[in-house]
C-alpha cells in the first residue's frame, strides 16, 4: 500500500513535466526558428570580432625610468590627455559589419624574481604618438621594442602541476562618478623654502613587495584603457543630485499622457498640490558630502578612460605565499575612502569560490567550489595573456590614471629597479649618413 502512495505521488509530480516538455516538443516550429536566428547572428558577431582582432599588429614596448625623476605623476596626465586623442567612436555599422571597437592600450607593471619593469601594449599606428608623449614628460627615459613578449616565460596554460596563481579583476565599491584619492594627495606642502613638496610615491609600496619575490615568483598588474566621451558627466550630475536631495524628474510614458487627457476631458482637473518652492543646494550639505561633491564635479572635468584593472600573484606551489596578495591588495586599498570610491576585487573574476549552496555547509564550502576556483584562475591567466578588455570597465579620468601608472620618482630604492644607467646625448644636427 505504501509503495502504491509513493508511486502515485511521484506520478503527480512528473505528470506536469511531461506535460511542458510535450508542448514543447509540439510546438517546437514556433521558438526553434528565433532561436537558430539569434545563434547564427551571435556566432557571426564571434566571427568579425575574431578576425578584427587578429588583423590588428601591436608592439610591447619596455619604459625604462630615468636615474632621476624630480617631477610630480601630474606630468602622466599630459600623456594619458594626448593619447586620448586616438579616440574615434565606433557606429554601429563598424560593430555590427566589422566587428571593430575602439582602439585601447594595456599598461603594465610587472616583476619577475624581483625584477620590476613598465611596458606599455600598443598598436604599431599608436608607437610613435606613444613614444613622442613619453620622452616629451620624461626626456632621458629610454623606450625599448621587446620582441619576446614577457608573458612567454611561463607556460601557456596556468595553473598546472607546479605553478599556481592568485589574481583578480577589480571593481569599484561605488559609481564610476565617485573619484580615488590622487595623487595630490599624497603630496604635503613644505615649509622649508629650498624644498617645494614632500611626495610620497603611491608606487612605493607596490614595488617594496615586487622586491621580495624570490626568483620563481611573478606579479603582473595590467591596466587596459580605452578613450570614452563624458560618460562621467551624466553620471556625476545624477549622484550630486541625490546627495543635494534634488527630486528626480520621472516623464509620463506615452500611455499614461493618453489615459490623463481623456482624463481631464471626462473629469474636472484636480488643483495642482502645493510643492515646497525651495531649490535644493550645497549650503545644506554638510562638509563632507560637500567635499564629496567638489571631487566629483572635478572628476566629470577631465578627460577619461574605460578602465580594466587585471592582477595575478604566479608562484611554485611549494612557494606560495599568501602575503604577496595582501601586499598587493593593500596598494589598490590606499586610494580608498569611506566617503569617495575605492577598489574591491570583481566577485565574477576574483580567483575564490565557495561553490554552489555553501551557505547550508558547517565548511563554508559549496558544490564544486574547486572546480569552479581552477576555471576562474584558467580564465584570468588567459585573458591577461590576450590583454583582452574586461566586460564590466571602470571609468578613470587622466588623474587617476597618471596616478596609478607613472614613471616613480627617485625616492624609491627597492633592489632591483631598473632605471637608465647613464643620459643619452641626442646626435648634432646634420649630420651626414652613411649609403
């Protein structure tokens, strides 16, 4: 009798899923046609973009810094302001045709065993503007074409039976619109006349811990940028309204003014309420919201980027050391604050999982939480490898670019920095060349 229960109740349950899949199988004619439509053009748009981007030519170029730079990251905004110039927006034609986005640069800072080096990814059509805007901010630096790209040192696929790896994407903990602390931050006003300013490089300590990895051990940190319009203006206007409680302004759909006419012919208009005329403004805000506002309004000012910011730790597995990612996450974390925007690792990307319904395990650990760990670290290791653009892009104006990425200063000694041994003469003009 109990067994005559139980197949009746289970005959309840997968009644109604034969049902679906019988209707669905019936009318199979009406989905199967969308469906093969919306597949070939997703593959065709797979096609172009592939073959946009294997047409493009890139080159890697090696900065390697001055023996001495007495210059403020400011003078990095004047190169990320003119490379901006590159910017030339796509229609949809281009996309939808072509396959073609607009052109973007990888900015990269990277250490092998403690040895630290910039590079910069670029198009071959971009080398010269890119090399002309370098040594106009940085005359004795010295500019290289590395023909063996540095990624090519450690195996195609990681990780593997020897090497593992730690890494991440990042994201911002709130709207684009909310700026980083920058570098003017980090430089306090002196007293003593014979000396202007007291900088503390931001790259100090990023290059501190690149100095005690061991001569297995890799950092590699990429910054992709592509030029954008004033995207951060809209967004900047919508966050200071909210902050000055300014009441946001919602149109009528097109029903909704057809439905009020005929309204207002059947019945009597109602009196219009008495709204409190007064305008909101910054002299209510306290001072920090003010502050607040002040840096976002200076943000939307500048020329910006959509940023991608991509890291990975690579270390031999007897010879991971946990500390490497805190050092690194404890540079993002110093152009944080509360009150303003600051780094957090992309909860899509970050190399960690606890897997699928971990919530209901005493470990914390889910369904397939290796599995899903070992994928996310295949496909970050990958895509910095192709220098592919994230999905999800930040939004950094020149500041917050220069202060991320620029040639430090003479005030970091970390061993093992390479900086130009020697200042390079340039030729008497002239002078007459060889056949």
């Amino acid at each position: 009798m109990g067994n005559a229960i139980r197949g009746i109740v289970l005959l309840e349950i997968i009644s109604p899923l034969t049902t679906a899949f019988s209707i669905l199988f019936s009318f199979w004619w009406v989905y199967a046609p969308f469906l093969l439509f919306v597949g070939v053009i997703a593959g065709r748009q797979n096609y172009l973009d592939l073959k946009y981007f294997n047409s493009l030519k890139w080159v890697l170029l090696e900065i390697k810094p001055p023996p001495e730079v007495t210059k403020s990251p400011k003078v990095a905004e004047y190169i990320f302001a003119n490379l901006h110039g590159t910017y030339l927006p796509t229609n949809w034609k281009d996309r939808f045709f072509k396959g073609k986005v607009i052109d973007w640069f990888s900015l990269e800072i990277v250490s092998h065993g403690g040895d630290s080096r910039f590079f910069i990814r670029t198009l071959e059509a971009h080398r010269n503007l890119v090399e002309a805007q370098i040594f106009a901010q940085y005359p004795n630096a010295e500019i290289s074409q590395i023909d063996s790209d540095y990624v090519n040192k450690l195996p195609r696929y990681l990780p593997n039976d020897e090497y593992n790896l730690f890494g991440s994407e990042l994201a911002f903990s709130k709207s684009d619109a909310y700026p980083i602390l920058t570098h003017p931050y980090f430089e306090e006003e002196s007293r003593a006349k014979e000396v202007e300013t007291f900088r503390t490089d931001p790259l100090s300590a990023l290059f501190e811990v690149m100095s005690t990895l061991d001569s297995r051990e890799h950092i590699w940190i990429q910054f992709l940028i592509r030029p954008t319009g004033d995207v951060l203006v809209k967004q900047a206007k919508e966050e200071i309204d909210v902050l000055i409680g300014k009441e946001k302004k919602v149109e009528p759909s097109a029903a909704e003014k057809v439905f009020d006419s005929l309204a207002g012919l059947v019945f009597s208009a109602p009196e219009p309420e008495k709204k409190d005329t007064k305008e909101p403004s910054m002299v209510n805000l306290t001072p920090g919201n003010r502050d607040v506002v002040l840096n976002m309004e200076k943000k939307a000012a500048k020329l910006a980027y959509e940023t991608g910011i991509r890291f990975m730790y690579i270390a031999p597995k007897d010879n991971f050391q946990r500390s490497k990612v805190i050092g690194i996450f404890g540079f993002f974390k110093q152009f944080s604050t509360l009150n303003m925007n600051g780094f957090k690792p992309d909860k899509n990307t970050i190399t960690f999982s606890k897997g699928y319904l971990y919530t209901i395990f005493p470990s914390d650990k889910g369904f397939l939480a290796s599995a899903k760990e070992f994928k996310r670290k295949v496909n970050l290791y990958k895509n910095y490898r192709k220098r592919k653009f994230v999905k999800t892009p930040l939004v950094l104006n020149v500041e917050e670019l220069a202060t991320l990425y620029h040639l430090p200063g003479s005030s970091i000694k970390a061993p093992l920095f390479p900086r130009v041994e020697a200042k390079k003469s340039q030729p008497p003009a002239g002078l007459p060349l060889s056949e």
